[in-house]
C-alpha cells in the first residue's frame, strides 16, 4: 500500500470518516496543554482533532519515507 502525503494533516475541511481512540488521562491533558501552547505561544487556534490528524499524517509520512528507521516503528517495536 502506498500513501502519498502532500500537507500534514488535513486541515480545516468537513471529514467524512470517523474513528473512535481512547487515551488515558495523562495523554489527553498532554494534547490539551499542546493544544493551548500552539495558540498561546505560536498563535494558531486550532482543535485537538486538527493536532491528532496532523500528527497522524507526519506519522505516516515518516513511515512512508524510513520504514523501519521510522520513529512509528521504534515507538511501536
């Protein structure tokens, strides 16, 4: 399978797909902190659904480009 991504993330259109993760406490403070930091100190209002498929976009780009030396595969090992 190859995926081929232009920008990180997909930015501010309407999604037709959904899927459901479940983070613990520690994670999902960690993505709100991120979040309010993104607005305090680098100005950009943006939601936690934004960060995650953004994230999850230079995730697969990382792979796409290392494969094994990928920090997903790491991470995942």
């Amino acid at each position: 399978m190859s995926i081929s991504l232009e920008l990180p993330g997909s930015g501010r259109i309407r999604h037709e797909e959904k899927i459901t993760v479940y983070v613990s406490g520690e994670e999902l403070l960690a993505l709100e902190q991120a979040r309010l930091t993104l607005r305090a100190q680098h100005g950009l209002a943006v939601d936690r659904g934004r960060i995650v498929r953004t994230a999850i976009s230079l995730a697969m780009a990382d792979l796409a480009a290392k494969g094994s030396e990928s920090g997903l595969v790491r991470e995942l090992q």
